[in-house]
C-alpha cells in the first residue's frame, strides 16, 4: 500500500506542470501587466518565461485606476527616495522583445547585458527613479533601438543632445516640449 501511495504521489506531482502567475500570457505576443492587479511589488523572475512575447507594457499602477507622480519640479527629490526596484536578469530572455514599456516601476538602475534584447526598436522607461547619464552607456548598446522614452527620470540635457547627435536614427524623448 505504502508502495502504491508513493508511485501515484510520484506520478501526479511529474505530470503536473507547476503553476506560476504568468501561466496564462505565456503564448502571447502581446500582453499587459499591471503589477498591482497581480498583488506584486516588483517585476518577479518568471517574467522570462513569456518566450513568444513581442510587445511587453509592465506597469505600477493603482487599482483603481489613478497613479499620482510629483510634478517636474520636484522630479530630483522623487528619484532620489525609495522605494527603489530593479529588473530581474529574466527578462533579457525575451530576445523577441521589440516594445518594451517599463512606467512607474521605481527602477533605480538597468541590468548589464540589455544589447540582449536584439530586437528591440521601443524602449518607454518613463517615471522611473534612472539617473541616465548613467546607463546611456547600456542603452547605446540596443542595436535596433529606434524610439527611447525617458519622462520623469533624471536627465542631463546636454549629454542626452549630444545622444541626439550621435545617433539621429534613434527618437529619444525627455522632455514635455
């Protein structure tokens, strides 16, 4: 009896498949995720399942539906308090990514290896707390890179021009104009 128990116990748990919050979007290419909704407080490690993904919008929003940010004024002294989050290395497995949007997370700073991302042409990282004077160097490396959306970070406006400059085939938006 004891034998029997153990085999089925064995054979149940083998076929199961684990469950994990994501299960459900993993066959999408286009899929939306408002951390709050989903009762998280950060980007978790099995975003990097979502193989088939190519567009990819991660937000913090409150549930019912407003999201209060400090005005431009007061930006520096925002980014400058916590909380502060980061990404998990997991999503630079999503190497079919082309449309990344990344609003509202409290990123302080962006993984090593984002060229990972071969793909990728829109890149929205928008009131975040990224000082971008110092992860220009990573976001140089994106090869297809083709729009880049920084509102609501810490920016040097000089360096970001100079970006501009260098690099004309790529819109980088900073600034309400």
């Amino acid at each position: 009896m004891k034998y029997f128990f153990l085999t089925t116990i064995l054979f149940f748990s083998s076929s199961c498949e684990p469950n994990y919050i994501f299960k459900g979007l993993e066959n999408k290419e286009y899929v939306f995720i408002n951390l709050k909704k989903y009762g998280l407080d950060s980007i978790p490690k099995e975003i990097g399942k979502l193989k088939k993904v190519k567009e990819l919008e991660i937000l913090m929003e409150s549930t019912d539906g407003w999201t209060i940010y400090p005005p431009l004024s007061a930006i520096d002294k925002w980014i400058d308090e916590p909380p502060f989050r980061s990404i998990p290395s997991e999503l630079l497995y999503l190497n079919g990514l082309e449309k990344l949007t990344l609003h509202g997370l409290n990123i302080q700073r962006l993984p090593e290896g984002l060229d990972k991302l071969e793909n990728l042409k829109y890149l929205d990282l928008s009131m975040n707390k990224l000082t971008i004077s110092k992860e220009i160097p990573k976001l140089k490396k994106i090869k297809k890179l083709k729009y880049l959306q920084l509102f609501g970070n810490r920016i040097n406006k000089l360096e970001i021009e100079e970006w501009r400059k260098d690099s004309p085939n790529i819109k980088i938006e900073y600034d309400w104009e």
